[in-house]
C-alpha cells in the first residue's frame, strides 16, 4: 500500500466532505501537461472526516464525472485524512533499507495508538542523518484499514484500480514541490469545508503536520443560518460572487470570528516551529482548499501573523489545450484542486 510513492501517471482523486475533484495529467520530459479536470458536489453527509457514509452516492458522483471528463485511464489514486490517519514522525539511528524496516515493523506499537493487526502502515526515511549526527527521521503514517478497505470497495465496484493511496498533507506537499523551490520554509495551509490541514517545510522536510477541525463551511452554514439563505447563496456571498449589499456589516461580523479562529489555530503551529527551529523562520504561508479563496482571508493573515500569503495554484508551472481547459477556469479552480493535482502526479507503477 504505497501512501509515499514510467511516465504513466494516476488519475488524482480528492474526496472532501462537500465535493469530489479530479485531475488528470501528463508528464514528458519532465514536464506537466493538464489533460482532464473538474469537480462535482457531494450530498450532505456523504463523507465525514473522510469517512464514506454513504459510499454509493459517492460512487455516482465519480462515476458521472469520469464520464463528463472522458477519463479512460483506469488507475486511479486517492487520499484519505482524518481520524483514521496518523501521520508520526520519530527520530532513529541510521541503518540501511532492509534494517529500518524490520526495526519499524518490530517497534510500530510504541508510535502508533492503534492494534497493529487493524491498519496499514507505511514510512519513509527522510535521510537527515550527517557526517556528525547518526540519527534519521523517520515518518511514519498508519490508516485503519477499515476506512481504506471501504474505499477500495467503492473503486472496485466502479471497476477502477486503486494504485495509490495517499495523504491530504503529503498529496499538497507533492503539489507544491512539484511547482517550487524545496529550499524555503514555508507553511502549507489546506482550507477544506469541514477541516484545515497545515504542514511546516522546512528544506524540503515536513517538520510539524497538524489537522485541525475547522473549515470553510463554518462561514457558509452561519450566512445560511443568519439570512435564512439555501446553500448556494450562502456559498456566492462567502466568495464575493454575490453582492452583501445591505448585509455587508453582518458578513464581515462572521468572517471576522471565524477567520480570528483559524489564525488563533496556524499561530499556535506557526509558534511552535518558531520555538524549535529558531535559526529557520518561516518564508511564506501557502493558502491552498476552497476556503482559501474567502474574501479577505490572505490579507487577514498576513496583517496577523506578518509572514507573506500566497494562494497556491497547482497548475502554475503546467500546460493545458486552451481548446479543452480555459485558462481562465484553470486558475479559478487551481486552488482547490491542490491535492487532486498532488495525487495526478504520482507514477502508476506498483
């Protein structure tokens, strides 16, 4: 089960709380090219913290947009994030290949909080050992198998084939290595409806990862309680796309708290690596998920955390049949479609 994974390239599917996205992509020569994406709602209650409720709405869902997007390609990838993920990163002594996995198969139980014999379980060295220092870090990440097993039922049922599976935190962290410079620290910020998932670079190494339950839905749900609007609306106003008009004052009210609430939650991590890595501030915080795109939020967190905002678009550095894709199109949606991108760009090969 390959979570860290020719030039055939999966088929990247992101399955959120709210929306599944898509992507396809091509690689030669080293670079990327945009071949198919899109995304399409999900019903309420379908997937929760990146459970499958209701796996056979979902399905539908995928099937409908494979279809939409003429997508043949039958291996796929996907990403699960939640409770049933724990991502662990220990520090051992420096040993080759064959005896870091026995060791990490022998000693998993004392990092992982679940019954070994109830999850999948994957690492990678990080080869931070030096000259000087003969200690690793190591990562390790361990998934119920449960959760997993349900959706590689689903895909099975749509006659795909599952060759990788991934984490939300590394898909966005492949995604933005994949467009940018592995030598700045930066913070890695996904804003999806139901949860904010942040991952800390530091020299290309993922220092601090942390999901928190917040998200962008938290601003639709209030405007919909609020103005008693349906969920549309509630989404058009949260994104500007909708004029306030004389609902203005209120709307900034709810974004105000909501957005105090999530900069309380990246300070806490932003303080936290500052603390331990002291000599390596941070660069840059790299928005990503469609909550990124709330009007105000990069300006908000830049004034409260003085470190520069960016909203991360995937597609940056890529090419696209402007006949097929619209340029235009492609960097509305880029933000979001971050991890599905991240996933695309892993190797077909098992």
């Amino acid at each position: 089960m390959g979570i860290f994974s020719n030039n055939e390239l999966v088929v990247g599917i992101d399955i959120g709380s709210h929306a599944v996205k898509i992507c396809q992509l091509k690689r030669s020569s080293g670079n990327y090219s945009v071949i198919a994406l899109g995304s399409a709602p999900l019903p309420e209650g379908a997937v929760e913290d990146g459970t499958l409720m209701e796996p056979e709405s979902v399905s539908k869902v995928i099937a409908g947009l494979l279809k939409n997007l003429k997508i043949k390609n039958r291996k796929v990838g996907f990403s699960i994030s939640g409770y049933s993920v724990i991502v662990k990163k220990v520090n051992l002594k420096a040993m080759d290949d064959a005896l870091l996995e026995e060791h990490i198969m022998a000693e998993a139980e004392q990092y992982i909080p679940f019954d070994m014999e109830d999850v999948y379980l994957d690492y990678q060295d990080l080869k931070t050992s030096t000259d000087r220092n003969d200690r690793t870090d190591v990562m390790l990440v361990a998934t119920k198998k449960e959760i997993v097993d349900e959706y590689l039922e689903m895909f099975d049922g749509l006659n795909l084939q599952p060759v990788v599976v991934d984490v939300d935190g590394f898909a966005f962290e492949n995604s933005y290595e994949c467009n940018f410079s592995k030598d700045e620290n930066v913070a890695l910020i996904d804003i999806g409806a139901s949860k904010m998932h942040i991952n800390v670079l530091s020299g290309g190494v993922s220092v601090v990862a942390r999901d928190i339950i917040a998200g962008s839905g938290q601003i639709t749900e209030q405007i919909q309680n609020v103005f008693d609007l349906d969920f549309e609306e509630a989404e058009k106003l949260k994104l500007g796309a909708l004029p306030a008009e004389d609902r203005t004052a209120e709307i900034e009210d709810i974004f105000a708290a909501t957005c105090t609430q999530w900069v309380l939650e990246v300070k806490k991590i932003l303080d936290l690596y500052a603390a331990n890595n002291p000599d390596q501030p941070l660069q840059k915080l790299i928005l990503s998920g469609g909550g990124s795109k709330v009007a105000g939020l990069t300006e908000f967190l830049e004034k409260e955390t003085g470190i520069e905002v960016d909203i991360f678009n995937p597609f940056t550095n890529m090419t696209s049949n402007r006949k097929k894709i619209d340029g235009d199109y492609l960097a509305a949606v880029g933000p979001e479609m971050a991890i599905a991108a991240g996933i695309a760009l892993r190797s077909s090969a098992i």
